[in-house]
C-alpha cells in the first residue's frame, strides 16, 4: 500500500482463457483489492470532505457538490473518506454513521429519494408507507446515529423525470440540511451543475468542484508508478517512458478509475505471461475497450 489519498476498488475478470494458475491466485486477488494512492486532486476533494465534515453546527450549514467524468474517481473518494471517519469494530462509536452515504434513483422521485437513505442505515421501513412517514422517520434516525455528513451520489439521475417531483427532491436535500443543520454533499457527473442550476438558491448553497481528467504529463507518470508498485510486480516498470504513459493515458482517456482497471488487468497479464512488469508488449496484450468506444456501441 502506498500513499493516503485516494481508494480504488479494483474489480473485474481478467478476459483472458488462461486460468490463473493456484500458486497465484493470492497475488491477484491482492491486484484486485482496493489499494490506496496519493494525487493532488484526490487530497483536494478529500479535504474539502473533512472541512464539512468538521464544520461546527450553524442555522445554514455549506454544501458541496461534487462532479466528474463517469468514473474518475468520485465515489472511490467518498468511500475512502467513509471508512477513515467509521468507527472501528471494538470502538465506544461502533454502528455509528457519523457519514450516511447513499445513491439517487433513477429519476426524480422523492419517495425512491427516502427508500435510498433509509435503506443505507439498514433501517427498517416500508416501501408503501407515506412519504411523509418516512420523512419523520430521516429526521429521526440521522441525529440518533450521530450522521455528520450526508452524501448523496448520482445526482444527474434526477434529471430524469418531472421537473416539480425533481424540485422537490431537490428541496428535501436542502431541507435535511436546515433541520438537522448538518452539510449535505451531491455528487455527480457534469450533468449534476445542470441539476442544480435549476434553482438559484441551491446554486449558491451547493459550492461546486470539479474532478478534471488526468492530463498527459509527470504527475500522471507519478501516480502510474505508486499505482503499480501496490500491485507488487517483481521488476520496477518504466514510467519515464513517454510512449509507455503515453499509451496508458491514451487507453484509459485520463480517467482515473480507468487508469487503475486498466493497469490491474495488465498486473494480472504480465504474472500469467510470467513476465512481471507493465511495458508496451503487456498493454498490447489486455483485453480493451476504449470508455469512449463503449458508448458508442452502447448507441
């Protein structure tokens, strides 16, 4: 493990036909595990984080909004940032949610907004029950778990559906906010600003910052070699090669969740090829689709 920062929860198959052989098989599972590794960007939003997090309790707590690209590393961020503020398992707090973190749903509805919340504290409820009822019931269960923060992810969802049934979604995060005075943080792709634009006072209360794609350079360089010297290959890969890094960053479009996918499969790729570093030869070899070639053929 290196770094502080940031958490990616690697995932996935390797597409290859070739079983990973038994002796192995403990080295991928630890390619495939979330790891830790510091970037700019990632200490930023992590600390704004914290900041609200830590903010003492006003009549009009600060919100944030967070956006990026689908898979850039958002939700890596606010997991991470979850389990350094969890209590342990043993601690006086344990069973505590001093972060509730939840996702919106598909579209704008404000009764799926309430299920998702009350379905993140493993709180008993009824899907049917009036949304008032479970309205109460929020503004109960956060205080009594001791939640300091709320996160809600996937804002741009409530860009589908009916303006007024998002408009009020919209006003129940705010509400949360006001009642319990604790900050609330929406995250997002770019669509997310447009969600929030839609009413000027929740433009002003939710600060935005943004998570831009890696570009082409040292620092990108950098955070390929923390990353894969995590994944625990047995020769040191050279990242000071342009075209090396070139190509990576080209594969992965910048983005971070990409960039770590991409060179778990290649970690994986070079142990069965019995080669044991990432090189030109061993990206040539993982199985890829391009995010971008995804979409369109998802069109």
């Amino acid at each position: 493990m290196v770094g502080t920062a940031d958490l990616f929860a690697v995932q996935g198959t390797l597409a290859f036909d070739v079983p990973v052989p038994a002796e192995l098989d403990e080295r991928v599972r630890r390619i495939r595990a979330a790891r830790y590794v510091d970037y700019d960007t990632g200490t930023a939003v992590l600390r704004r984080l914290a900041w609200l997090y830590d903010h003492p309790t006003v009549p009009r707590p600060p919100c944030s909004l967070i956006y990026a690209d689908t898979n850039n590393g958002k939700t890596a961020l606010a997991i991470k940032f979850i389990r350094d503020v969890s209590p342990r398992e043993g601690s006086p707090e344990y069973g505590r949610h001093p972060v509730v973190y939840c996702q919106a749903p598909p579209f704008a509805d404000l009764a799926g907004f309430y299920d998702s919340i009350l379905r993140a504290l493993k709180a008993p409820y009824r899907s049917s029950a009036r949304v008032q009822a479970k309205w109460d019931q929020i503004l109960h269960l956060l205080p009594a778990v001791g939640t300091r923060l709320l996160i809600l992810d996937e804002v741009n969802n409530l860009l589908a559906g009916k303006p007024d049934q998002r408009l009020l979604v919209l006003n129940s995060l705010k509400g949360i906010s006001n009642e319990l005075r604790i900050p609330v943080v929406a995250m997002g792709t770019q669509d997310a600003v447009r969600v929030f634009q839609t009413d000027q006072q929740l433009g002003n209360r939710f600060e935005p910052m943004g998570i831009p794609r890696w570009t082409l350079g040292k620092d990108y360089a950098l955070f390929l070699a923390r990353f894969v010297q995590s994944l625990e290959l047995k020769q040191e890969s050279n990242f000071r090669s342009k075209d090396l890094v070139g190509r990576i960053h080209g594969m992965a479009e910048g983005l971070t969740g990409e960039t770590c996918k991409l060179l778990a499969l290649a970690a994986e790729a070079a142990i069965q090829a019995r080669r044991e570093i990432i090189d030109w030869e061993m990206m040539e070899q993982v199985p890829w689709i391009m995010p971008s070639e995804r979409r369109r053929i998802a069109r």
